[in-house]
C-alpha cells in the first residue's frame, strides 16, 4: 500500500523548531517511501486560528523546502464531515451530554493520574433525561463519548509498545465542545481516515491521544495508521520548546538562518546527520531512516544558542 504522510498544524501561531521538526521528519518519511505528503491545517477553533497563520505556515514550509501534494484541508471547513460521524457514534449509543464546568473537572477531588492527568469521574454519564432537560436550561453541554474498560494497545514506530486502559486511563472524552466546536480527538480521526492517511507522524506529546483516537478509528471503521511519536526538542536548560512562548519561532529564525542551515542544524539534532552542515531538506530523502531517531529527548544544536 502507497504511504501518505501529512503535517497538521495548528495555526494559533507561528511555527517553532519543534513544529519545523515535525514537519520535517515526517516529510522525509513519506518522501524516501516514495508516498503522497498532505497539508491540513487544524483550525477547528477558527476564532483562535486566523487565515494569515495558516498562510503563513505554508510560507515557512516552501521556504523550508517541504512540498505537499494536492489541496489544503481546512478543518474550520468541515462541520458537516465531523457532524456526519458524531452520528454514528450517536447511533451506537456512544454519546451523551456533559455539563460539567471546567472547574469542577479538575478539582481537586476529581480522579488524577501520578503524571497530572485528569481522568473523567463520569458525573454525567447516567443523567436522566429529566436531568438533562432541566440543566440544558442552565448551560449548552459538550458531547462525550462513552468508552469501554478495554487495553488499547500499539506499536509507536519510535516510542515502541504503548498501552492504555481506555476507562481507567483517561476516562469518557470530549468530540463536541459545548460551544459546538468540535473536538481535536474526533477531526483528527476522521480527516486521516478520509485522506486516506497510513502514516500519522506528530511529537510524543500526543502519544496519549493515540489509543481514543485508535479506539475511535475501530467504532467508525476505519483502520488505524501507523503511529511515529517524535521525542521533544528540548533547549538547552532541558526545557521543552513550546508555541506559547515563542521559543525560536521562525520569524525569528528566518531573519538569523538559511533554510539549509536550519534543516543542517535539525538533521544533525534528530541523528540524520554527523555534523550541522547546511543541506537542502531533498537532499535527506534517500537515506533516511526512523531506526537514526532516537528515543530520549533532542537536544538543540549550538548553532541556536545565541539567537534571542
Ligand atoms: N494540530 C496538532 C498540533 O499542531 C497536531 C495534530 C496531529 O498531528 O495529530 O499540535
């Protein structure tokens, strides 16, 4: 079967080394298997996600040298898509209304993982219709979904064998935010499953997600792709980089570097490389391999130690 890669950024900002890594890796992926490379930008929540980031981010990717093939999906687009399969879910008896305030999920009697997670208690799961009624008076209600005691298990093409336990882990979860935006979890699923996406390659942040989402592919039946977690950049404190701070973001980085010392710099941090020397993104296509990527967290490479 073809491969299809594709990169899904967020656009509430510009793009930082970590996104540029992402996108990066998974282009080289997709490319060196020969397979088709597509762009979707995730703006589901359009009021945090203005048009001129998004073209701003296709800018970045042709000034990284990264191609993608056919036309750009645009999430903020696609209500009636995620509509049609919230359906479904509907249907199997899957959904049901949730109420409660953000507060009141993560108080501090609401069931915590050791690792900060909150893991939904279930407070609306067997409301009465008559409960329903009367507290949609009060407040609209997100959808969640149902999920069963069941292992979801997986093999992370670089984090390896990843297991959850759906009910106990993470708990019924959100596809429809109560202002109708629809959720991260279920756009994801659908948009790869429709785009015919069989390489899902994104940080290791998002390696928790991947069992609902996994667990969402099999209700809707579609079959899962294959997932790449890629370690976090971190800088050189250890400290992840992250949007919100915008930490070498490629405004910054576009006026200070080449696209071929960027790429060089990257390459050389993600263990393609021996040394940071420029080179144009095509040229890592032929050589490139997953099994160079390696498990702990990169590490920025000297050459970005003086930006700021
Ligand atoms: N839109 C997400 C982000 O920018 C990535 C989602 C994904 O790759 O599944 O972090």
């Amino acid at each position: 079967m073809e491969t299809t890669g594709r990169f899904a950024p967020s656009p509430s900002g510009r793009m930082h080394l970590g996104n540029v890594l992402c996108a990066l890796l998974s282009w080289l992926s997709a490319r060196q298997q020969g397979g088709r490379y597509l762009l979707r930008i995730e703006d589901l929540d359009a009021m945090r996600c203005p048009r001129a980031f998004a073209m701003q981010i296709m800018d970045d990717l042709r000034w990284l040298g990264l191609d993608w093939d056919g036309e750009v999906l645009w999430q903020s687009e696609r209500a009636a898509v995620y509509e049609h399969y919230a359906a479904i879910l509907r249907e199997k008896g899957l959904l049901y209304p949730c109420f409660c305030s953000r507060a009141a999920l993560h108080a501090a009697s609401a069931p915590h993982l050791s690792d900060g997670r909150v893991v939904y208690a279930g407070t609306c799961r067997t409301l009465t219709t008559a409960q329903i009624a009367e507290k949609r008076c009060a407040r609209p209600p997100a959808t969640r979904v149902r999920v069963p005691d069941e292992e979801i298990v997986f093999e992370d093409g670089v984090c390896g064998t990843y297991r959850e336990r759906l009910a106990a882990e993470c708990g019924d979860f959100i596809i429809r935010r109560s202002d109708g935006v629809f959720a991260y979890q279920l756009a994801v699923v659908v948009d790869d499953a429709l785009s015919g996406v069989t390489e899902v390659v994104r940080g290791s942040d998002l390696l928790a997600s991947s069992p609902r989402q996994i667990w969402l592919y099999r209700q809707l039946g579609f079959v899962p792709p294959r997932f790449i977690h890629i370690p976090l950049l971190c800088d050189h404190d250890g400290r992840r980089l992250s949007k919100r701070d915008a930490d070498l973001d490629l405004g910054l980085l576009r006026e200070c570097f080449t696209p071929e010392q960027l790429i060089g710099a990257l390459a050389c941090a993600a263990g393609l490389t021996e040394t940071a020397a420029p080179l144009p993104a095509d040229a890592l296509v032929d050589g490139f391999s997953w099994d160079s990527i390696p498990r702990r967290a990169l590490y920025l490479p000297n050459v970005f130690r003086h930006v700021k």
